[in-house]
C-alpha cells in the first residue's frame, strides 16, 4: 500500500509541473484573447503572437521575439494585418477585422492609398482564437 501511494504521489507531482502556456489548455480564455503583430517595414521582419491573456503581455511577446522590429499593434478576438509595399520606407496599412480575409483587404487598400501606384502585399496576419477565421 506505501508502495502504491508513494507512485501516485510520484505522478501527481510530476502531473503538476507543466509550464504555463504549454499547450492549448492553457491558452487565453473568454472573454478575451489578445495578439500582437510586430513588424519593421525596412527590413520586412515580423513575429506575431496570438491568443495571450492581455495587451501588455501580447506588445511585449511579439517585440521579444523581433529585436529589429519597430512598430507593434495589439488585437484583441479579431484578425490583423499588416500589408507593406516592397522597396518603400514607411508606408504600410494595418487593419483589424472579424475575418481574416477582410484584414488583408483592408491592410492593402490603407497601404495603396499611402503608396500611391505601388503594389502592396500582406506581409503578415492572423487571428485569435475568438475571431471568425475564414479566408
């Protein structure tokens, strides 16, 4: 019987060490999952991340991962883009929407218009988990 004990105390212990934010349990929970795209128009780098428990943390995760990147939006259960037109310095569209595909819309329409006759292109975008994700 100690034996038994002692290997179900074993597993529970073992059980209880998974590090936050391993895994899709751990994910953000309603009401709100937050996201960050960070992005430097210059060199065209980018990391996004998704589906964290607040702004501050989503800002922070996504500049962390992108040390070159100079510009950072938050989202928050909804999709964002971020559309640039290669070769200018600048000039970039961002947008938040419910769809994926009306981001990406909207992210190159706003980067056209400050981009007259260029041709831009998404250069990243993605969703919370509590967004419509459709392409």
């Amino acid at each position: 019987m100690k034996r038994l004990n002692a290997a179900v105390l074993t597993i529970l212990a073992a059980l209880a060490i998974v590090p936050v934010g391993a895994g899709a349990a751990n994910a953000c929970q309603p009401p709100n999952c937050w996201g960050a795209i960070a992005w430097n128009p210059n060199s065209q780098a980018f990391r996004v991340v998704i589906n964290v428990f607040s702004p501050e943390e989503a800002r922070g995760q996504a500049m962390e991962l992108c040390r070159r990147c100079r510009q950072v939006q938050e989202f928050r259960n909804s999709c964002l883009a971020v559309a640039i037109a290669p070769g200018t310095r600048g000039g970039f569209g961002v947008a938040k929407a419910a769809y994926a595909r009306d981001a990406r819309r909207r992210a190159r329409r706003t980067c056209r218009r400050l981009n007259p006759g260029q041709r831009c292109r998404v250069l990243a975008s993605d969703c919370t988990l509590r967004s419509y994700v459709r392409n």
